[in-house]
C-alpha cells in the first residue's frame, strides 16, 4: 500500500468516526435516546418542555405515576397520579396536556 492510499483510508476512516460522534451528539441532544423501559421500575411516560432548562415529566414507578417538575439545579414532585392501569380501565389514553389540567384541576 503506497502513502496516498494510506492517507485516503486513514482520512476515511477519521470521516466516518466523526460522522457516528455527531450523529450520537445529535441524538443525545435531540432527546431520541431513552432509556430501557425495565431497568429499576423507572419509567418516564411522558415530558413536556417548559423553556430552556425547565420541563414536566410524568414517571412510572412501581404502583404510582408521578408528575416531576425537572430543571437544572432540581427536580421537584409536582403531584402523584394513581397508576396507569386505573386510568386505562376508565377509558382510553390521555394526551399529557389533559392528564396535566386534570391533576392541577384537582390540586
């Protein structure tokens, strides 16, 4: 293998690597990875962005959904929402806009 074809796989090879690294960035930072649904009885329903650093998010733990007011500095529970399966059994799914103004509706 002579120098220019070196040189041609090496700068492939450095393309390809920077291509996965912002493809994984964009990701991480799109918000399209999430975590494994099973992994210690935590799962996050749904969220709703609120501006820059603020959001609310519904999590799944065991026996109780609950509502988390997230930001940079802290995460604060808003409210607890009885269990997924309660709701399902009244009828059908609600969209997080409405599963939010019930609770606020009845705090």
């Amino acid at each position: 293998m002579n120098q220019p074809d070196l040189l041609r796989v090496t700068v492939s090879l450095l393309l390809i690597v920077g291509l996965l690294l912002a493809l994984a960035w964009a990701a991480r930072r799109g918000g399209w990875l999430r975590t494994v649904a099973g992994r210690g009885g935590l799962k996050v329903s749904a969220t709703q962005r609120l501006g820059a650093r603020a959001s609310l998010a519904i999590v799944e733990v065991e026996d109780a959904r609950l509502v988390l007011g997230v930001t940079a500095q802290q995460i604060t529970l808003l409210h607890t929402l009885p269990p997924a399966g309660a709701d399902a059994a009244a009828g059908p799914a609600r969209a997080f806009s409405d599963t939010l103004g019930q609770a606020i509706s009845r705090h």
